[in-house]
C-alpha cells in the first residue's frame, strides 16, 4: 500500500486575520529543505475570528479562513515555484470559534473518495467558543485509507484540568461523524457552520466506502486519528506568584540551568493526564523539544517576552493515534507572530494505506447529540447577533439606525394623535 505525507498545524489566531507571509514564511519548519511537499495538510485554527464573524459563520467567516489557505499557498510556492497550485482544498469545518481546513495535492485530490464532517461545542451550554471541529477522508487510488483530523479548542486556566479533562470527555461523546458525501458533490457544499466547503473534484468512486455512512465517534476504525489544537494544558496547577515570572525560561539558560524551559515540561498537565488515562485515551506525542508555546506579549531577538500573570506552557499540541512502525517526523513550534500570544505548532508524519487502530473509546456516544448541538447552535447565533450589533461598527450603526427611526415613527405618531 501506498503511504500518505500528513502535515498538521495548529494555530491560535487570537480573533486576528492572519498575516499570510508570515505564516507561510515558517509554516513548513518541520520539512527538510529537500523533501517534498506533504500529500495532505490540515490546518487547526483556534479563535479563528471574533465572536461575531465566528458564530454568525457563513459569509462573514470567509475572510478569515482565506487568509488561512493564502498562507498555505504562498508557502507552497515557495517551495515548488514551478507549480500554479499544489494544494486543492478538500473540506472545512468551522464550529463557533474553532476551524478545521484540510487540503490535498492537487495530483492527489482524485483519490479522496468521501468526506465526512463532525462538531460539537463545550464551551457555555454547549456553545462554539471552546469546542471541536472534525474531518473524516477515506482515499481510494491503492491507498486505502481513512485519515481523522479533529481541531480543538478546550478550557483555560491552570486551575482548570479537571474542566478541560470533562471538555475531552464531551468531544468524544458528542463529536459525531454524520452522512458520508462523495467527494466533488456539490450538494454538500455550504452549511450553517460553512462546512463541509467541498471543492470539485472526481474521485474514483471505487470500493464500498462512499456514499450514506451511519453515524459514527471519534475512535471508530482509521487509518490514524488526529486531535490537535489550543489544548490548554499548563505547567501548573496554580496561577504565577507576582514575582514567579522572574525565573522563566530564557533563550540564554542552558539545560543545566534550573530555570531552561525543560524543568517546565517535567510539570505538564496533559503528559500526567494521559498517562492516568483522564485524557487523549491511546493517543500519542512526538517528544517535545521547543520551548512553551504560550503566553507571549510580543515577538522578541533573543529574549522571550512572557505575559507575567501565565506560567509559561505548552497549550498548542498535535495529537495523533496511528498504527504502530508509521513513521513520526518533525514536530516544532513556529516563530512568535505579532498577531498571537501562542506560537503556531506543527508535525509531519506518515502513515501507510490498509492498515487500521483499533482502541476502544472510553465513553460511548450520546444519544441526544443532534439535539444537543442543534440547540447550541440556536444559540450561538443569537449571541453572534447581539455580538454584532454591540460589538462592531456595523452592527451598531445598524443597531442606531433602527433605535433612530424608532424615535421618529413614535414622535411622528405622537403628533398625529395630539
């Protein structure tokens, strides 16, 4: 069986439009030089928009996401100059502030045989301003093979492991794999939450795998399972002390130093929960060997600007549940951006077509999660509406607008009854 190149990064964008050089100037840290372009890429955006534009998604999403895939592209030209394009996209799924985009090559693209698309929100009753957006692709073309990319986004705060422990139990009972849709239908384009934004392509329909699929979890059988995104988990299960940001790690310290960024990682709080199995049950980490992630004032020349009131931590993680032999490459941390107080972290990997995992979930899917997400969708769209009016310029010069000619037909009707 053929293998696939896979690519993931995780991004917390802070509400901002991404500036798609800067991006695509370091997107592909993890490559050698030499090597090829991936053959699939998924890109996990956490606080990918402001709540408004988030929540209320659609067209009002689109901007945000585009500068996401401009990023993409410009770094691929980069690296293959000689090409138009090398990526096409193969779906996006956005849920309140979390998105999901996943691309393929576009020598590649004609294999993708299905897609399915999942969400769930955990943050305030149910909403999208934490939660988790998922892509399921199944490849034909001797390939054979089922790829899980899930995007996350849980719980803050380092007191809130237990909070962020419950928010994975969620993701795993509610984030649902619904209807399989034959790649390049264009009746599957274009949902309340802007997914699945299928481009169109025709796959080779071969095998029994396309078409209507029952609904299915997280940890049904692929090829590998993906779970990356702003995780949360801290160094500490305490805020900094005030004066506890004068021993933070410093590019200068070195390994001896009691204060390198390493005697950090011994305090993780994803690490020991994964390996109490309260967390990411049967998944896997490439060894970390970049610096924290979070919280950053400002990029910096060789010096770390760290917020003071944040243990400095490693919240943006890549995930992954694969078969055992595939072959795990560079896993890095990308430079500060101006834009964000986390720094963008990516991982290449490869896996090979026909095999499968097989770990049993650790909670079984709830009955109600339909209802459950179509009830906090309602309600993300009211607060995307107040968010909007109150929020934006827009929406309060509309908001005036109407409030003014209220006032108008009331005077106008008080005189005509005087």
């Amino acid at each position: 069986m053929a293998s696939l190149s896979i690519y993931l990064l995780t991004f917390n964008c802070a509400r901002n439009l991404i500036d798609p050089p800067a991006l695509a100037a370091s997107l592909f840290t993890s490559l050698p030089p030499s090597s090829p372009l991936p053959d699939v890429i998924a890109l996990s955006l956490q606080e990918v928009a402001p709540i408004a534009e988030s929540f209320l998604g659609g067209a009002r999403l689109v901007p945000y996401l585009a500068r996401a895939a401009d990023a993409l592209r410009l770094a691929a030209e980069t690296r293959e100059p000689e090409r138009d394009e090398v990526y096409a996209p193969v779906a996006t799924k956005a849920v309140g502030m979390t998105a999901l985009m996943v691309f393929a090559r576009e020598d590649l693209v004609s294999t993708v045989k299905w897609v399915q698309t999942a969400g769930v929100g955990v943050g305030l009753w149910g909403m999208g301003n934490k939660g988790a957006a998922g892509v399921r692709v199944g490849f034909g073309g001797g390939r054979d093979a089922v790829l899980t990319f899930v995007g996350a986004h849980l719980a803050p705060m380092e007191r809130n492991t237990a909070r962020r422990n419950h928010d994975w139990e969620d993701i795993v009972r509610g984030l649902v794999f619904d209807t399989r849709v034959a790649f390049g239908d264009g009746a599957a384009k274009g949902t309340d939450e802007a997914a699945p934004l299928l481009d169109h392509h025709d796959g080779d329909g071969g095998g029994d795998e396309g078409g209507a699929g029952k609904p299915t979890g997280l940890y049904e059988p692929a090829t590998a399972i993906f779970f990356f995104g702003d995780l949360n988990y801290r160094t500490s299960d305490e805020r900094p002390s005030p004066d506890a940001h004068a021993h933070f790690p410093h590019p200068a310290h070195t390994p001896d130093n009691p204060q390198h960024w390493t005697h950090l990682l011994s305090h993780d709080q994803l690490t020991r929960e994964r390996r109490t199995r309260r967390a990411l049950h049967g998944f896997s980490e490439a060894p970390i060997t970049f610096p924290p992630s979070y919280k950053h004032l400002r990029p910096g020349e060789g010096v770390w600007h760290w917020a003071p009131h944040r243990w400095p931590s490693w919240c943006d993680r890549v995930l992954f549940l694969t078969p055992a032999g595939e072959e795990v490459g560079g896993y890095a941390s990308l430079p500060v951006m101006a834009s964000s107080d986390h720094q963008g972290v990516v991982l290449a990997v490869g896996v090979k077509g026909g095999k499968r995992v097989a770990v049993s979930a650790p909670w079984g899917v709830r009955r109600d999660w339909r209802e459950r997400r179509a009830w906090a969708r309602r309600r993300e769209v009211l607060v995307g509406v107040l968010a909007y009016l109150v929020l934006t310029g827009e929406g309060r010069a509309v908001l005036a607008g109407v409030l003014g000619g209220a006032i108008v037909a009331w005077w106008a009707f008080s005189r005509v009854l005087a």
